[in-house]
C-alpha cells in the first residue's frame, strides 16, 4: 500500500526493536544509565528510521488525494454545484459523511457517527473562540484542549487513511469471494441414481476448504472435498492450485491413488513448507453405487446406510504436501439405496463453544442418526445452525463445509 510500511518489513522492526530492549533490560542495574541510553536510542531509531520529506510529502499529496477521492467516488456532486457555497459545502461534508459511514458494519457506524460530529464541534469551538480572540474579547486559555484537539484530528486523518485502504481490501475480498464460490458447483446434482447437496460458511470472507463433482468419461463420478490448512486469502489461493491441478490430472487420464499421488507431489514442490492439505477423493458408478476412495488425511465421511448404522471411511493415507512420495491405499464402499454419504471438514467437528469443548465426531454421527429422514437440503442446513447453536457466541475459528452424496431407494 501506498506510503505505508509492508507487513513483514513491521513485524521485523517491532521484533528487532522488542528483542534489542529485551536483552538490555536483562543486562546488571550498574549500567542503568547507559541502559536508559541505549533504550531511547533504540526508541528514536525505531520512529526515525527511514522517515523522509519525501515520505511527508507522498502522505500529503498523494495518499490524502487518494483517500478524498475513494470516498468521493459514490457522491454525486455535479448537482450540488450549482448551489450557493453556503448550501454546497455542508452538503458535500454531510453526503462524504454518509458515504463512509455506509461502508462500515452497524456497530462501527454508530461509533462513527458519535465521534466525527465532535471533532467537528471541538473545531467549531476553537474557531469561535479564534473570532472572539481577534474581536478583543477575551476567551479562557485552554491550550491542553487544543493540543487533544490537534492530536484527535491526526488520529483520525491517519485513521482514514488506514480506513480507505482497508475498503479498499475489503473491496478486493468481495469480488474474491465472488470468484471462488463461481468456482464450486454449489447448486444440487442429480448424476443417475445419486443426488448432491453442498453447503459452505467461511471463517472470513474467503476460504480454504474445496468441494467438486467431475463426471468422468467412464460413465463413474468422482466426488471430492479437500481442506487446505490455514483460512483467508492464502488458503483459498492454494485451494485455487489445489482444484486446477486436480483437474489437470484428471484430464490427463490419471484416476484413484495414482491420481492422488501425482497431486501429492505436485502440492509437495508447489506449496509453502508449513501448509498441508487434506483431500478425501472417491469415484462412484452412479448405475451400481460402487464406490473406490482414497482419503489423504482428511476427516472420515460418515456413511449412514439405510438400515440406521453409520460407518466411517477411515483415513488410507497421510495429508497432502507433506512427503514428496507416500503410498496411498484405496479401498471400496458401496452406496445401497437409500443410503448417504455425509464428507465434512473439520470446521465442523472442531467448532468448539465458550468452554473450549468441540462439537465432536460423536455429536455429529449421532445428528446424523437422528436426522436420517430428513431431506438432504434441509439436513445441512439444519447441521449448520446446530454447530452455531452448540458454539453459542463463539464465532467459529475455521470454514465450515459439508457434501452430501444420496443414492435415490
């Protein structure tokens, strides 16, 4: 961003600057003196450091007009132009006020609306009593009120200008998130005998958690929900690679564990040391229910069979990224008529309430026992609001995503 330090760059200055401090205040209190020394030096350095009229002055000129203009861009000011400059400015002032405040949640435009308004009223006084000073009118000396004046007007020009980039992002997110809920075919399937139903709840705007349906020109389906670790913009970056690569393979010719093997080293060159994947993969003949799977690491779908049992498709292989070459077995289930099979991810079982305590495998198989009649659309929805129920006022921590496969009785 504009006229702002990165990231990285912050956190390697406020690190060095906190671990400088830190080895000096553990140094003997003979030195007490020096040790004051060197303290505000490293404080000077840290505020000092990189700080030039170049920098002052692409605040000034650039990053103020750019802000102006962020917020100025839904305003409509031709019609106000023509307006007395009495009537013209307060209107163009109280038309850029509601256009901020529309750009922020309820609870933060009631603050918004609150604080603004002071300031300008703290300024409006001080105007005043400027006037009344140059008529010869003596006014009550309040110079700290002015010095918390000048000081609460920096704090919210810099405030807005942090603001205008945060929108900016926020902006940026929105059209994300567009992007990756078009990637996933949420809408329902009917593929032959089998239906499907997806429902996802992101953490944050964007999410790392991945579902698909391919069909395959062999006549099978193949059915996939993958989690990538982490959430927000990076992990739906690599959920991004994760489903182009998964298609590239596919098309390739590459089916069941091979297909998952080649993924996985592919994911080991690609993808950062300290991310992981885990992918529950399974290809189905829609006309017999047949069903083969691999499941790299990934939380066991619940297989509810008709009868009222549930069965678990265990994990054949370890996550995704981690070792460039692992084995991974695959295994063969069968969907009878009537029967569902329920993938999650953990975004489910680890929705933990004010108590720390998690929603649990346990909780869910027995939702999914005491639900089984329930259309399949209805059951995700209703399985969504019990973890939120069961989470209370703890806001889930990571996506939440559900598939749900049902061979018609």
């Amino acid at each position: 961003m504009n006229g702002t330090d990165s990231g990285p760059d912050l956190r390697e200055r406020f690190d060095g600057f906190a671990a400088r401090v830190g080895e000096r205040l553990r140094k003997p209190a003979s030195g007490s003196a020096a040790l004051q020394e060197d303290y505000w030096a490293t404080v000077r350095e840290l505020f000092t450091r990189d700080v030039t009229s170049g920098g002052f002055d692409q605040l000034v000129r650039h990053d103020a007009g750019e802000t102006l203009r962020f917020f100025l861009r839904d305003v409509e000011l031709a019609p106000l132009l023509a307006l007395p400059w009495y009537r013209r400015y307060p209107q163009i002032a109280f038309k850029v006020f509601l256009a901020m405040a529309y750009r922020l949640s309820p609870v933060r435009r009631v603050l918004f609306a609150v604080g603004l308004p002071l300031l300008a009223l703290g300024w409006l006084r001080y105007a005043a009593e400027v006037m009344l000073d140059f008529a010869g009118r003596p006014v009550r000396g309040a110079s700290w009120e002015h010095a918390l004046l000048l000081g609460g007007s920096l704090a919210a020009v810099l405030l807005l200008l942090e603001l205008r980039d945060k929108l900016s992002l926020k902006g940026d997110l929105e059209v994300a998130r567009q992007i990756q809920f078009g990637l996933l075919p949420f809408e329902p399937a009917r593929v032959g005998s089998l239906s499907l139903h997806a429902a996802m709840r992101p953490a944050n705007t964007v999410g790392g958690d991945y579902f698909d349906r391919i069909e395959l020109p062999e006549g099978r389906l193949a059915i996939v929900l993958g989690d990538v670790a982490g959430k927000g913009m990076p992990a739906a970056l690599l959920m991004a690679l994760l489903q182009g690569s998964l298609r590239t393979l596919l098309n390739a010719g590459f089916r069941g564990a091979a297909l998952v093997d080649k993924l996985n080293a592919h994911l080991h060159a690609s993808i950062p040391s300290n991310r992981l994947v885990t992918l529950f993969y399974a290809e189905v003949e829609p006309a017999s229910g047949a069903l083969r799977y691999v499941n790299a690491g990934h939380n066991p779908p619940l297989l509810a069979r008709a009868d009222g049992s549930v069965a678990r498709l265990d994990a054949t292989g370890i996550a995704l990224g981690i070792l460039s070459e692992t084995p991974y077995e695959e295994p063969e289930a069968r969907l009878a008529p009537g029967d569902r099979l329920l993938l999650y991810t953990d975004g489910i079982t680890e929705a933990a309430n004010l108590q720390d305590d998690e929603y649990g495998d346990a909780r869910l198989e027995s939702f999914l026992k005491a639900r089984r009649d329930t259309p399949a659309e209805a059951l995700l929805a209703a399985l969504r609001d019990d973890v939120l129920a069961f989470c209370g006022p703890v806001r889930p921590r990571d996506d939440m995503t559900m598939l749900l496969v049902e061979r018609q009785a």
